[in-house]
C-alpha cells in the first residue's frame, strides 16, 4: 500500500490496547453504532444511539480530549429493527484522526479514523479476498499476523458425463470459486465481472494507484484486471463448440468443509442455459474493452467468443433454463430477458456495430421501468442500461436515452429516501438472502446518477451503504471478515470452517440477517445468513473503489 495508510493501521491497532476505560465506556447497553472503519474528512458523518437522545462528544484517541460536541436528534422509531433510535451528526468535524464517539446512556462507539485514504486498505483487501478465491492455483496472504494459504486445487476440472462426452475431462480449470462453496458457475460471475468491470471503466485511474497485496504475475496487468483476467480465463473454457454455454461446473451434492485442494469428489460441467450464455457474452464483450490497451489478441479472442455466444442466443430466441437434474448446488436459474438486453449493450459499446443497438433498444423498449432499484444475479438490466447510458458512441435513439436517464434518476431518488427514512441510513428496503450485496449495489446506480446529474445525496447515500457495512447497523458490527469493528468470525466458507480455531479468511461481506436484520447470526453452519459470495463482494469492491 503506499503512503499513509501504512502509517494509520498499525496506530489504530495499537490504540485498541491502550485506550483508558472512561465512564462511558464503561456504561453496559446497547454501543454507539458507526462505520468502524472510518469516515472522508470532507463528508458527512453520522452515528446511530439508542434512545433517549442526549449529548454526545467526540474524543480524540491519542490524547482524550473533546473534540466536538453536539445532542443527537430523534428519537424515531425504527420500524425494521423495531427500535427508537437517535442520530448523532459530527459531520463539522473533519479533522483527520482516530476517535471514539461517546454519548449519554450508551457504550462508547469503537475507534474509527477520519481520513482521505480511509477506504484504501479495505479496497485492497477486498480485491485480494477475490484473488483469495482463486480455482485451480495455490494462493496466499498475510492478514493481521495470520497467514492463509492453500494449494492448488480442483485440477481435473470437469468432467463431460452431463453434456454428452462421457466419463472424459475437458480444461475447466480456474476462474474463482462461487462462494463458501467451491462449484463455479457462470451466471453468478455475470453479475461479478460486470460490476468489477464498471468500478475499473469509472474509477480506473483511482484503483491503478493502489497496490493490493497479491502476488505479481502479469507485468503488463494492473492486480484488478488480473484478476478479472482469472476469472475471464476460465470463462472462455465454459462455451461449447456451438456457442453455447454451459451453466456451472459443479459437484453433484455441495462438499464437506474441508480446504479445495483436498476435494476429490468428481465434478462436471452441467448442461447449458442461455442466461448463461448471455451474461458470457457481456462479461466477455465488456472485458475486450478494458484488455485492449494491455493485450491486443486477447481481447480480440473476448470480443469473438462473446459475439459466438450472441450468435447462439440470435438463433436460440427462447429463454431456457439449464437441465440441473441430478445436482443439488447452486441453481442460480433465472430468465434471460435481462441478460440478453446487457449482453446486447455491451456488444454494441465494444464494436459500434448496428444490428447490436437495434436489438438493445428493442429489447429495452419492452421494460416498463428501466432500472430496479433492488438488483443483483437474477436481475442484471441495470448493467445494460449503464453500459448504454454511459456509452461513447454516436448513434443512440435520443428518446430512449432521455428516457434511461430519466429512470436512473428517479431511482435514485427513490434510494435516497429509503436511505432518509431508515434509523441506520440503509438503502435498501428489503432484506433476503445475500441482502448486504444489494446494500452495496445500491451504490452502482448512485453514483451513476451522480454523473449525470451531480447531487450531494447520492454520494453521501452511496457513502451510507459502506457505513451501513462497516458497523452503522443493528449490530454495530463491521459486516466485512478482517476489517473493522468485532467483524465475523464463523462465516459459512469451507476454507475458513475447516479451520475452526484460526480467524476467517479477510476481507469477504457476508449475506446478512433475513427476514429480518436481527435474524443474523455470526455462525458458519447458517449459510442462509452467514455466507459469503463473489456477487456480494464485487460491489463492495465497487464502493470502496468510488471513494478510494
Ligand atoms: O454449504 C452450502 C452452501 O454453500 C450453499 O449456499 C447452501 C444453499 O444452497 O447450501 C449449503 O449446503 C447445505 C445443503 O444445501 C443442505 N445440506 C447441508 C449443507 C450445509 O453444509
Ligand atoms: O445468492 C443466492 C440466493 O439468491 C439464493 O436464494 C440461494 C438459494 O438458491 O442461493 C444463493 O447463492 C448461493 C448458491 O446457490 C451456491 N453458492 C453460495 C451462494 C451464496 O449463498
Ligand atoms: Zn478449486
């Protein structure tokens, strides 16, 4: 990492030890709840207490002198964590440092810094935990004084018994593992690489100047494209000779939790979907343009599967789903209506060409409302209505293009409120299963809507959604493995639970409580709540790229 960061952690770690208890820390009840990670100096900053509201103050960590004072508003009743909830705004204070925020009646808040450079390390280590998930290589990290690592694994990746070869292999190695499970399956690496692939086409520059801690291996590659580049790899092995492809590659039941290279069990890759094929198309597509400057022929060799694959679909205009009888894992089914429209938007960004537009502004034609403000691997519209909206070609319908435009905002709009009306600043409004992950897509789309139309909210709403993660939330917990406050220690990743003493692999979001926020548990058998997943860390990585 360069500069300061270097400088803040080990300060931050050390403070924790040798704090002195004050009355208010010592106060049993409910803790002050705040980003335990940190706040921007020049942004809003904002805590959750308890009711009754009273007087709060902010007090430096090095020499426990008040450095701000206020009263928290409210109370507000708080109608999904059932609670009465006061809000205490020290955004006047923007002096950069290590505090803690302690207030009447309440446990004092745990350490946060204040800092331009605040959300640089968890980036890199939220890019790493990708790297970290890495199919078919041995991989390794320090983190905290602990060291993981395993070695290479699932090499015989997959066998062909399902799709008509036989008891033969075919190469399927690579790519990342799903989640806290080892199968891979390409619909949720749609959504994935395609958020990855926004955060380096937006934040690009910003992102080049981090160096996470991984292991160099393409000189010509910045970590973050190398890393989509893993993944990409892998891809490309995933289309059958038709165009086609094929929607996971999996064992038949979900495995033991034991480290990846000592799963033997067979795997195959499963029959085809075309949403698997459309969401191939667009990563791959989307891909051919950020690899162009690096890597000339292996973008060509992007650009060319994706337009296989579109080819297929043009001759294949039903949705199907894939035939999955036979395995318990991961369905991730799901109609293709959306993808094919993204698939379409990318294809068009890449190549200019028109058949590409007109199918993309038929197709988005049909949808009612352009955006979904709640999205994630079932529901990829919104990459396809980004990819067009921010595209730089001539040649768009004006009127749709106003008419996208004109969703976005009013989606956003819609964000913020939630966001307005929520006790922990969410902006989200429902909560099921991989809810945190929609918490943080929520950020894609407000900061979109703050390009075309700059509006603090939507960058401090945006903002919210980190600070709702890291700790401002019905736990006060960071919600992240590794980084802030109290985070998970048990989360349902058979890398980490096959290691029941030692603290769970860094820097991944877990899914989060549902049907409601206090159904969340920090333990590794509830998958329902406690897992961890790549479309849920890729917008994370998202959001702490747009504030890097
Ligand atoms: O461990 C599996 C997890 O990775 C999946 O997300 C989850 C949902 O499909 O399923 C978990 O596996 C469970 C299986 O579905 C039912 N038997 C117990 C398994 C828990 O290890
Ligand atoms: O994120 C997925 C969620 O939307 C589904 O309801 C759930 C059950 O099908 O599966 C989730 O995805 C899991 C996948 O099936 C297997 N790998 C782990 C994923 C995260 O729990
Ligand atoms: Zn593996």
């Amino acid at each position: 990492m360069p500069n300061k960061k270097n400088l803040t952690l080990p300060f931050l770690c050390l403070s924790l030890v040798l704090a002195p208890l004050t009355d208010a820390q010592d106060a049993t009840g409910p803790r002050v709840r705040l980003d335990t990670v940190g706040y921007l100096p020049g942004r809003d900053k904002r805590a959750t207490l308890p009711a009754p509201c009273g007087d709060f103050r902010v007090v430096s960590e090095s020499n426990g002198r008040v450095v701000f004072k206020g009263r928290a508003s409210g109370p507000r009743r708080n109608r999904d964590t059932d609670e009465d909830l006061c809000v205490a705004d020290f955004s006047a204070l923007k002096t950069p440092g290590v505090y803690r925020l302690e207030a009447d009646g309440a446990r004092a808040s745990h350490p946060f810094e204040i800092d331009d450079y605040v959300y640089r390390s968890p980036f890199a280590v939220a890019l790493r935990a990708m790297y970290l998930w890495r199919c078919g290589a041995a991989v390794r990290a320090e983190h905290g004084g602990t060291f993981f690592s395993h070695d290479a694994c699932h090499t015989e990746d997959a066998r062909l018994d399902f799709v008509g070869g036989g008891a033969q292999t075919r190469d399927a190695t690579g790519g990342w593992h799903d989640a806290g499970d080892y199968n891979k399956y390409v619909v949720n690496a749609g959504v994935t690489v395609g958020i990855m692939l926004r955060a380096w086409e937006e934040f690009g520059p910003r992102i080049r100047k981090v160096k996470p801690d991984i292991p160099p291996e393409d000189p010509l590659l910045h970590a973050f494209l190398a890393e989509i580049k893993w993944e990409t790899d892998w891809l490309l092995k995933m289309q059958a000779p038709d165009g086609s492809v094929y929607h996971k590659v999996s064992t038949e039941d979900f495995g033991p939790a034991i480290m990846p290279e000592e799963e033997k069990t067979a795997r195959f890759f499963t029959p085809q979907s075309t949403a698997a094929a459309a969401d191939f198309a667009a990563m791959l597509a989307s891909a051919a343009r950020a690899f162009k400057p690096f890597h000339g022929p292996y973008a060509a060799r992007c650009l060319a599967a994706a337009r296989r694959a579109y080819d297929f679909l043009k001759a294949n205009p039903q949705s199907k789903r894939a035939d999955l009888s036979g395995f318990t894992t991961g369905p991730y089914q799901t109609d293709d209506s959306d993808d094919r429209l993204w698939a379409a938007a990318e294809l068009w960004e890449t190549t200019g060409e028109a058949r590409y537009l007109s199918d993309f502004e038929t197709r988005a034609s049909t949808f009612q409302s352009k955006f979904s403000q709640d999205w994630g691997w079932g529901d990829v519209k919104n990459l396809g209505m980004l990819a067009y909206l921010f595209s730089k070609r001539a040649g768009r319908d004006a009127r749709l293009v106003r008419g996208v435009r004109a969703s976005l905002l009013e989606t956003a709009d819609r964000i913020v409120a939630v966001r307005d009306g929520h006790g922990y600043a969410r902006p989200l409004t429902r909560y099921y299963w991989g809810a945190n992950g929609g918490v943080a897509n929520a950020v894609l789309l407000l900061r979109a809507a703050d390009r075309i139309a700059p509006r603090r909210a939507y960058v401090e709403t945006a903002l919210d959604a980190l600070h709702h993660l890291f700790g401002r939330n019905l736990h006060g917990r960071s919600y992240v493995t590794g980084l802030g406050f109290d985070p998970p220690r048990h989360p349902h990743d058979r890398r980490s639970m096959a290691r029941p003493g030692s603290p769970p692999w860094p820097g991944y979001l877990v899914g989060g409580g549902w049907p409601k926020p206090s159904d969340w548990v920090d333990d590794a058998d509830n998958y329902r709540v406690n897992e961890i997943a790549i479309n849920w860390n890729a917008p994370l990585i998202y959001a702490l790229a747009a504030f890097l």
